[in-house]
C-alpha cells in the first residue's frame, strides 16, 4: 500500500486528533530515519514499540493495525500482519510451557506488529504465575528481531504506566507512548451517521 493512501484514511478517521498528530510525526521521524539511511549518514537505534492507553472503544487495536500496514508501506516489517492476543494468548497453566505458547504467538507475528491488549494481566498475580516467562520471552524476542518485529501493548492509562515502570526491560524498550481520549458525544454521533449512510438507512 502507498504511504499517501494510508494516511489519507489515517485522516477520515472521526476523532482521535492527538493520536493522529503523533502518527504523522512517527511517520515523518521513520522517513527521515530511511533517507539517512540510505545516503550512509549515521542513524540511532530507532524505538518503534508502543503503548497505547486509554479505554475500551477508543480505536486502539483500529490503530494498532493501521501501525501495522504503515510500517509495512515504509519498509520497516516485511508483512505487515497483526496479530492480537491477550493473557489468555500467551500465559499457559504449567511451568515450561508459558514460554513455548508465547514463543508460537510471536513466531505468527514475526514481520509485523504483535498486539497485547490488557497487558497489565501480565504482571504476576501470586508467586507461581507464568505471566513473567511470557514477559521475558516477548523482551528476547524484541531484542533477537529488532529488524522485523514490532510490539504494541494497550490497556488503561494507570494500569499500564504501573505495567511498563514495574520492570526495567520494558521501560528501555518502550518510550513511546499514545493516549487514546474517549470520543465526544459529536463524534459518536457522526459514527452512528456514517454506520447507518454505509448500510443504506435514514
């Protein structure tokens, strides 16, 4: 897909204005990044990882696909795929077994963006929980396929800045973060509108 087709849905998207600005200037940083790149002037190690936060319904997963496919039309990921899990997805019941369950789930999203939605549930729960092996294979996985991996995590704003500040791996590999604002009354209105243009009611 071209960059200037994705954009222009990036734009028609109701609502999400701050979410939308910080878009474009990722874009914009990650093409500055490529041109410098290919004229052989020296690069730092650009962070691409996210954390998205906000409520349920506020477009993150919307999102985090449309990241997806834009870091595929810049050439950052080779597919552009996303693949989206919660706890459930990674965490298994028996030790040994957590790390092998994470590991099949970032195999499938290897060359696009693996989205963890509620990560927070990551953070054990008592002594015996998995959810660390999970979140030790995700930081190797991160680090072994910088050049083709990418990860977003989303949940609630508190909930995830504890998640993120609760382990130093994750807090050096994720400085970026998107807050997602509830949508207006107005624009929940002008979604109703356009649902109801796109099926053919009035």
């Amino acid at each position: 897909e071209k960059i200037e087709d994705l954009l222009a849905e990036l734009d028609s998207y109701i609502g999400l204005k701050v979410v939308k600005d910080e878009v474009h200037d990722l874009i914009n940083m990650v093409q500055v990044y490529k041109l410098r790149e290919q004229h052989g002037l020296p690069t730092t190690d650009m962070s691409l990882h996210m954390v998205f936060t906000g409520n349920p319904g506020t477009g993150k997963t919307m999102m985090a696909r449309m990241m997806a496919r834009i870091y595929r039309s810049l050439g950052i990921l080779s597919k552009g795929q996303l693949v989206e899990v919660d706890r459930s997805g990674l965490v298994a019941g028996y030790v040994g077994q957590t790390a092998l369950k994470t590991q099949k789930v970032i195999e499938k999203a290897m060359g696009g963006v693996l989205f963890i939605d509620e990560a927070y549930a990551l953070n054990g729960r008592s002594e015996n929980d998995f959810g660390q092996e999970a979140i030790d294979t995700i930081l190797k996985a991160m680090e072994d396929h910088r050049d083709d991996l990418v990860v977003i995590v989303a949940g609630y704003t508190d909930l995830m800045d504890k998640f993120i500040h609760s382990n130093p791996g994750l807090e050096s590999r994720f400085n970026r973060f998107i807050d997602f604002p509830d949508y207006t009354l107005d624009e929940l209105m002008a979604m109703f509108d356009m649902r109801c243009e796109s099926k053919g009611y009035t």
